[in-house]
C-alpha cells in the first residue's frame, strides 16, 4: 500500500467504534457506579467530619488535621506498602465470604477513605466562613445535629460541595490500580488492559482515550464558578 492509499484528515470512526464497544461502555457504565457511590459516600462523610473540626474545640484538633494533610500527601498513605497491605486484608475479607473482588462498592469505600483526610482540611476553612447565626437559628427551630447539618449548613456550602463531588469524581474516574486488584471493570481499567498487550491499536487507544477525558472536562466547565467561589472564600487558603 502506498502513501496515497492512506487516509487524511480528522474522522471520527475510531470513536464511533469506541462507543459501539461493548466493554467500552460496561467500563463507562462501572466508572460512572463508582464514581456516583464515591460522590455519595464522600459527602456523606466529610460533611459532618468538616462541621465538627470547625465548630467544636477538642484535644489535638491541629494535630489532626495536620496528620491528615501529611498522611494524605504520602503516596495516598503510604505508597505501594499501603496497597500491598489493602490489598492482602481485601483477599482476606473476601475469603472469609464477604463479597469485596469485583463489588464496586467497596471500591467506593476506599476511594472515600483516601479523600477524607484531604478534602476534610481542604474545606475547614469554607465551613470556617459559615455564620455561626445559622446554627443557632436552626437549633432554635428545632433542628437535630443531623438537621443542622444535612438541611442547613450543607445547602449553604454550594461551592464546597461542588470541590468535594469533583475531587470525588476524578479521583474514581481516573484511579485503575485498586480497580484492577478488585477486579472491577471501570473504564481506565479497560483502557489500561488494551495498551499492555503485545499488540496496541493505537488509533483506537487514543480514541478512547480522547472519550475517557471528555467528562472530567465538561465538569470543569460546568462547575468553574463554583470551584472560584470556593477558592476565595477560604478552600484555597491553605
């Protein structure tokens, strides 16, 4: 075949063929499970994890977010041992009949137990900002802790929120090494498996590698204002 025989120009084939892939899309299907849970999970979690290191004075408190900042700057823990160790206690749980390989919400859970720490010191400040007028005039109405915080200060921290959900969301989205221990077919999993073997498509790879990184930038879009307003009003004062 000679030169003239190839092809020019942009087409879009390969991604067509991408997203009429049937792995191709239970990837994107599992990617987008995971990522919802983790959103859940996370908000669910470092809502009242915030309030508290904001509102309350205990012993060790800047101790605490200190250790939270340093741990969760350390390879995610503690690196590859950190992965090795959750990896044989995920072996182990699964072996005494508790079903963690390839069960996405597990995968879930550990991504949340990795963004709490962060994300926790991340948003103090914001919750910092937050009138204490707010509480008092929720307790006066009646409201419970959980009130307090589920129905009042969440609603009121918008942009903080939104910091969570997208840090959440890219944390799952793009993460494949703990998928691929758990065996839960994500999306990167399956655009990793396809660039390891001995023969690489490339324009197909790079197909879906194109379509892998359209959500994460239609969400930064999408969410910019936000992300600004949480970065002034004191997430970005670190």
């Amino acid at each position: 075949m000679g030169f003239a025989d190839l092809r020019q120009g942009i087409t879009l084939e390969r991604c067509a063929d991408s997203i009429r892939d049937p792995d191709f899309i239970r990837g994107v299907v599992y990617s987008l499970a995971v990522a919802f849970l983790h959103i859940v999970f996370s908000v669910l979690t470092i809502t009242p994890a915030t309030y508290a290191f904001s509102r309350f004075s205990f012993g060790g408190k800047d101790s605490i977010l200190l250790a939270y900042l340093v741990l969760s700057q350390v390879g995610r823990g503690f690196g590859v041992a950190s992965l090795i160790a959750l990896y044989v206690l995920l072996l182990r749980i699964n072996s005494a009949g508790i079903p963690v390989i390839g069960n996405p919400v597990v995968l879930a859970l550990v991504y949340t137990s990795w963004a709490v720490p962060f994300q926790t010191w991340l948003i103090k400040n914001y919750f910092d900002s937050i009138p204490r007028e707010l509480d008092e005039a929720a307790f006066l109405d009646g409201a419970s802790w959980r009130d307090l915080v589920f129905r009042v200060i969440l609603p009121a921290s918008k942009p903080a929120i939104t910091v969570i959900a997208l840090f959440s969301f890219m944390g799952a989205w793009g993460e494949f090494i703990v998928a691929s221990f758990l065996k839960v077919p994500t999306l990167a999993v399956y655009i990793y498996q396809t660039a390891t073997g001995q023969t690489i498509f490339w324009g197909d790879f790079a197909a879906r590698t194109l379509l892998y990184s359209i959500p994460i930038i239609v969400l930064f879009v999408v969410s910019q204002r936000y992300i600004g307003e949480a970065l002034r009003y004191g997430a970005g004062k670190m």
